[in-house]
C-alpha cells in the first residue's frame, strides 16, 4: 500500500546503533586489531542479535572509515596505509587551525573549563586505551568550543579514523606514553587559556606531528 504523503515509513534502527556502537568499542579498546576479521555471524552470537543490526552497524562504520568491506576479504577493521595516515593528518591540521583559532575568539569560560576537565581525567585513565579515548574527547571540548557547527560535524566524520591512528601511534611508542601524551594536553590547555593564537596553533601542529612522524618512520622501516 502506498503512502498518501509520499514518503516511506521510518524504520526502526536502535538496535543496530546499539550493535554499532558495542563493535566499536571493542575495536577502540584493542578486542579487534587493524587488519581484523569482523564475521557477521560470531558478532550475531556474540552480541545476541540477529544477524540484520550486526549487517546495519558494519554498514555505519564502513561510512565512518572504521571498517572496510571487500567481496573477497569480508569486512575488516581498517589498517590505514601511510598514504590515509598522511591525508587524515593533513585534514586535521586544516580544521585544527580554524577550531584553535575561532576558540580563542568564542569559546566561554565554561567552554575552557570542559578543556581542562579532559587533561585532568588523563591523570586517573586506567590503561593506554582509556588515554586514546580522553585525547579524543580533549579535541571534542576544543572543537566544541569553536561553537561552528560545520566544522564540529567535519570533525566528528573523521574522528574514528583518527582514533585508530592514535592507537596505531600507541602501538609505536615506548614507556611513559600516557605521561608524555598527558603533558602535551596540558600545554595545550595551558595556551588556550592564554588565548595566544600563534602559540596555540604552533603547539598544536607540533602535537599532530608527533604521532604522524612516529608513523613515518615506522613505514619506513617496514
């Protein structure tokens, strides 16, 4: 039966989102490497579901980056080359710039202080992982406090991909990771509260560069 309005009915997705939202989480805490097999049927068993939502979720991660899918590999957990590593690192720089820049212009005292709040948790994050995660949710707070939509929205659509390169940067870097990263971010934070914009978008350049020349060197020692 047709619909008098001309539009389909909404299909109910909340289950997928849910399934989602739990692979990438596995994927993010290390249960799943880059380069990993992700079987629609063990991921049905294993998360009690169907195998529709599990079919959906790896459909919404392979728009976010996170997943690839290829008729003769199956879907796999992306493993960014260093060409991926060097355009994410480049684009991340372009929004970074107008992110630092218009924080210094906009951003509140509230805005700030969501900033600090996310180097502080670094100093009671559990594991290596949980740090990925607060530094993620630290550029959350700055992007947020841009206060441009566009520019957050642009941000979220590659924020997955820049997750699995700082676990890839995680994976190359030797003792004392957590402390270096938690240092970096408060320097950061440091700068914005300064409201230097040459100074804040100087250490911030350096922060990104960190991670991508860890990566170069690794591939060229591959």
């Amino acid at each position: 039966m047709s619909n008098p309005n001309g539009i389909a009915p909404a299909r109910r997705r909340g289950m997928a989102n849910e399934v989602a939202d739990r692979i990438r989480d596995a994927i993010f805490s290390g249960v799943y490497a880059p380069g990993a097999q992700l079987r629609e049927v063990e991921l049905a068993t294993a998360l009690q579901v169907s195998r529709g939502p599990v079919r959906e979720a790896l459909l919404r991660l392979e728009r976010e980056g996170l997943v690839q899918s290829e008729w003769h590999r199956g879907t796999t957990v992306t493993s960014l080359s260093a060409q991926d590593a060097e355009e994410l690192n480049s684009l991340r720089g372009a929004l970074e710039q107008l992110a630092v820049e218009r924080l210094v212009e906009h951003a509140t005292e509230e805005d700030l202080a969501a900033v600090r709040k996310a180097v502080d948790r670094m100093g009671r994050a559990e594991d290596e992982h949980a740090i990925v995660r607060l530094d993620l949710e630290f550029h959350d707070a700055v992007y947020a406090a841009a206060h441009h939509g566009r520019l957050e929205g642009a941000w979220q659509a590659i924020r997955s991909q820049v997750h699995l390169f700082l676990l890839m940067r995680m994976g190359l870097t030797e003792n004392g990771y957590a402390q270096h990263i938690e240092t970096e971010h408060r320097e950061l934070a440091d700068v914005l509260e300064a409201r230097d914009t040459e100074r804040a978008l100087r250490l911030f350049a350096e922060h990104r560069s960190h991670a991508f020349d860890l990566l170069k060197a690794a591939d060229a020692k591959g």
